[in-house]
C-alpha cells in the first residue's frame, strides 16, 4: 500500500528480518522516516517488544503501530508512537505515513540538506 502513495518501502517477513535490515540501514547511514508495525507481529515478543528493539536503535524512530485491539493504551507507548487503527483505509494510512515523515529525523536531515 505505502508504494502506491508513492513512498519507497523496505519489507521483512519476520520480526529478527526487520531488525536487521532497519540495523544494517543505521549502520550504512540509511535513516527511516517511518516504521510500520502490527500490534500482533510473530516473533520477538510482539509487536510492542518488537516495537522497543527498533527505539533502543534508533529513539527518534517514528513508529506506527496497527491493530485492530481498541484497547490499547496509545499514551503509555510513547510520542514517537502513531496508532493506525485497523481496518483501514489507504487515506488513513497516507495521512499516518505523512504525519510520521514530518516526525521522523530523517525528514529533518533531507530537509536541512
């Protein structure tokens, strides 16, 4: 989905995929405007555990996190975290994507440039 808005998007089948390749970006300097998580991801503890080893990486991370659970307690997970809550639609994810790009210090490091 996040391709047909137009934004390049880096994919990982399992939870230790995504933090390699999200480690292996920091390390060649890569930075990520925005991570795109769901609440109930295999491996790794979930979602949320997941969630915590992609923040020790990188605090400034701006993550989203969906999930079709209503009981979640956004304000106990962080500011650097943007609920998208499921089902969704495409305008919802764009207008999640685009709030996380404005976060991310990424953004910051194209924009100063």
């Amino acid at each position: 989905m996040a391709t047909s808005l137009g934004y390049e998007a880096v994919t990982a089948s399992t939870a230790a995929e995504l933090v390699g390749r999200f480690a292996e970006g920091r390390q060649e300097g890569q930075r990520f405007d925005a991570v795109v998580l769901d609440l109930t991801t295999r491996g790794a503890g979930g979602g949320l555990a997941l969630m915590r080893q992609i923040l020790e990486l990188d605090a400034g991370a701006s993550i989203i996190l969906s999930t079709g659970y209503a009981d979640v307690d956004h304000a106990a997970l962080g500011s650097s975290v943007i609920m998208l809550k499921k089902p969704y639609r495409v305008a919802e994810l764009s207008q999640k994507l685009a709030l996380a790009c404005r976060r991310s210090p990424a953004a910051k490091d194209v924009q100063s440039t």
